[in-house]
C-alpha cells in the first residue's frame, strides 16, 4: 500500500520568485526559483524550476555540491550519470559526493529541483546519507508511491502549483522521519557557518567526540568527512562567486573562499571541475541556459 502524502495546497507554502528568461537563435529558456515553506527549514534550502528548448541535444557536467538535490522531470525522462551508475528515470535523489554528474537530454526538458540539506536524508528519505553519496538513485527506490507524487506534480498548470504539491510532499516525509542526532547536526551547522573555513579540533571540541567517531558519524549522516565536506562547501561557495556580476578576481575568491593561494584555487577547480576555473568560465559563456540554472 503507498503512503498517503495529502497533496493538497494547505499551510504555510513556497514563496515564489520572477521567471529569468533566455532567447537564443538555437536555444530559448525559462527559469523560476522559490523558498520552501518555513515547516522545512533545515531540510529543504529552495525549489528551482526549469524548462529549455535547444536545438541540438545536450549534455552538462553538474559540478559536486554538499547539498543533495531531487530532480522531477515533467518531461522526457531524466538521464544522469556518475561514475557509481547511469539512471534513466522521472524522479531521482543526487547525493552529495565528490564526483561530478553527467546530465543529458534531447534538446527538450522541464525539471523541477529541490536543493536539500545533507542532514535530509534520513528525515525524509528514511536512509543514512551514507547510502547516496557519490550516487544518482531513482526516488521510486525511496519512497512508496514515488509515480503518484511525479504524476501529480507534472498534471499541475503552474509553477507555484508545483511547488506547493512538493511542499506538502516533504512536510508529510519530515513529519514522519527519522531525526538525526541533535549533536552531529549542530557539528554540521557550525562547519556551514563557518563557510567550511572551520578547524576539525574545534568540532571535536563542541562533540566531544573523537576523531574517528566524528569522521563516522559524519559519513553516515552527512555523506562525506568533516574535512571532505568543508573542502565542498568551500568549493560550492567559490563557484556562487563566479557567476556573481561584477566577478571578482580569482585571487580575491581564492583569498575570501579560505584558500591558501589562487594555485590552491585552480587545483580544487581541476580536481572537482574537471578543468582550471578559466575553463569553467569559458563553458559557462558558451551555456547561457546553465547560467540561469545556476541562480536557481
């Protein structure tokens, strides 16, 4: 029997942003963002909605983040790809890691994404996030009634509609989730604050908790180390830094991002990127669809 999830527009819901738009001769876009209802605060960071029309096929490297994201396809199903597995499906869970994700279409696509946070996996996924780092798992391996939730979302005429069906969604899987241990979650909240520029002994100091047991429980509830998740949420924070106008010089991101030089900067960019940030840049310029995405 699937669970009932109520999807019904009641409560406090997302609040929605302008639609960003993009018209190319080979390529048209349109993007909107919005803030998931406060009873998700901590969980779940934003919604995002999308939908390209392209000429030719495409195909995008989806840089590693420290946030988990579940991506809805309304239209063509989606095809990801990691170096764990390939995944062709209409719903699917990326997990945080340190492995990029290979995304492909035909030319045509409508997604819906929610940007979660790591401590979300247990809450409303009822699995450790141990269990999708570094991998793409169909939400239907997840959630009973995984299909009614897609098809319901995709039958809606609007964004805000959407949204506000997904809201309702997780507020149900929140309500009747498993929580994390309250300990590892301010361990977790104090390394954000700190934009991953935090020492490892000042964790260990706030848990009490040794340096293998730390690295443990982290791995299993966040997805990665204390040490391999700060080198994300520092990467993710250096990569917002580009797309923002004005960009500021890499030796500036370099130095506020808590790197020890912009060498340091450019090797982070060749590991996690694939390619110096200059390479990064350059597909960027040449992907203005990805460029909307990205203010998502």
């Amino acid at each position: 029997m699937g669970v009932n999830y109520g999807l019904r527009q009641t409560g406090p819901v997302a609040t929605v942003g302008e639609t960003r738009r993009g018209n190319g001769t080979h390529l048209q876009w349109a993007a909107v963002s919005a803030t998931p209802a406060p009873t998700l605060a901590g969980l779940v960071s934003r919604y995002g909605g999308f939908r390209e029309v392209s000429a030719m096929p495409i195909l995008r490297r989806e840089l590693p983040s420290p946030s988990p994201v579940l991506v809805i396809s309304l239209a063509e199903p989606l095809s990801l790809s990691r170096p764990s597995g390939d995944l062709s499906t209409s719903a699917v869970l990326v997990g945080v890691g340190r492995t990029a994700t290979l995304a492909a279409h035909s030319g045509t696509q409508t997604v819906l994404e929610a940007q979660l946070s790591p401590l979300s996996a247990l809450r409303l996924f009822g699995v450790p996030a141990s269990d999708l780092t570094d991998r793409v798992v169909d939400l239907a391996e997840l959630w009973d009634g995984a299909a009614e939730v897609v098809g319901r979302i995709g039958a809606a005429a609007t964004w805000a509609e959407r949204f506000h069906l997904l809201d309702s969604v997780l507020t149900v899987r929140a309500q009747r989730g498993r929580d994390v241990d309250p300990v590892l979650a301010g361990a977790w909240q104090q390394l954000l604050s700190s934009r991953g520029n935090l020492s490892m002994s000042a964790l260990h100091d706030q848990t009490g908790w040794g340096r293998k047991r730390l690295a443990d429980r982290f791995r299993e509830q966040v997805g990665l180390t204390p040490k391999s998740m700060a080198r994300l949420v520092r990467f993710h924070r250096a990569v917002n830094m580009l797309h923002q106008p004005g960009r500021r010089s890499l030796a500036a991101i370099a130095s506020t991002c808590g790197y020890y030089d912009q060498a340091h900067l450019n090797r982070e960019f060749r590991e996690l990127a694939g390619g110096p940030p200059g390479a990064y840049l350059t597909g960027m310029d040449a992907d203005p669809a990805a460029s909307g995405m990205a203010g998502i």
